[in-house]
C-alpha cells in the first residue's frame, strides 16, 4: 500500500510533506472562518428585536395566568380561600397577605369583569379561589397593539383558561 502511495507520489510530483500539509487547515483559514462566524452571531441577535417585545409581554402574561393557577391549587390543598389581588392601575398583582408583589408591563390595557367588580373608580380587584376549587370567576383581556389575551375563571370550577387572539 505504502508503495503504491509512493507510486503516486512520484507521478504526480508531489512529496511527502506536501501531502502531510494538505491535511490540516491553514492559522489563517481558521481565523477566518472564526471571524466569519462571530459576524454571523453579533447580526442575529438584532434580527430577533422585533419578535423580543412580543415574547416578554406573552411570558408576562403566562406568568400571571400561572399566579391565578397556583392561587386555586393552594386553595384546594390547603383547605382555605386564597384571593389573588390585581390592580388595574399599577399593572401589579400579588397574593393577599404577601409581600411579593408581581409586574405586568404598562403597555398592556386591562378590561376586566368580575361578578363583584369594583366600583369604576376602583382599581383593586380582587379573585377568591375557593377550598373545593371553585371562584368568584371572571374575565381579563389584555390587549396592546394587534395582541389581544383572554383570561377566563370560570366561577363553578375555578378553572382557569387562557388563549391569544392574534
């Protein structure tokens, strides 16, 4: 075998260390390729700018829909009425009797209607979670722009539901 690799050699006038070069990549072909690449990965990112926006709102969103979710799951494992309070005008949502007190972004318009809704001047609603599961219920849209999300809490149950309307 080494023969006839010899035999070619020989033939097409190349040598030995020609052949042992030709293998590998060239210091410049690498820096190369590596330059091209980080090029490649500084533009990405600004091409993703306009789809950002949306995906922090919808996570915002699912977020609180995951609030509401566990407020009815401590309900019925602890055996106690949990309500979850929100308040339309500071964008802000919390469980009553904590401190932490959970964002929604400004730019969301909030519409909500509840069987006890507040009075219009009010800003506090607030959504009891039940120990056999059900709710005082009620309905949230939030909207901006072309995005529009609504969240149901169905009273009997206290399911809560969300979808987006596009």
């Amino acid at each position: 075998m080494a023969g006839s690799v010899d035999t070619v050699c020989k033939l097409t006038g190349a040598s030995r260390s020609r052949r042992r070069r030709s293998r590998g990549f060239t210091l410049l072909e690498i820096l190369l390729v590596m330059m091209l690449a980080t090029l490649v990965l500084t533009l990405v990112p600004a091409s993703f700018s306009v789809v950002v926006p949306h995906v922090e709102r919808q996570a915002e969103v699912r977020r609180f829909v995951s609030a509401l979710r566990s407020a009815r799951g401590a309900a019925i494992r602890e055996r106690r009425a949990v309500t979850l309070m929100f308040d339309v005008r500071r964008h802000q949502y919390y469980l009553a009797g904590s401190e932490q007190v959970k964002v929604l972004p400004e730019s969301l318009a909030i519409h909500y209607s509840t069987l006890f809704s507040p009075a219009p001047n009010e800003s506090l609603v607030s959504i009891r979670f039940f120990a056999d599961g059900s709710s005082s219920g009620g309905l949230i849209e939030l909207t901006m722009e072309d995005e529009i999300y609504h969240i149901s809490i169905d009273w009997l149950t206290g399911k809560v539901s969300y979808r987006e309307k596009a």
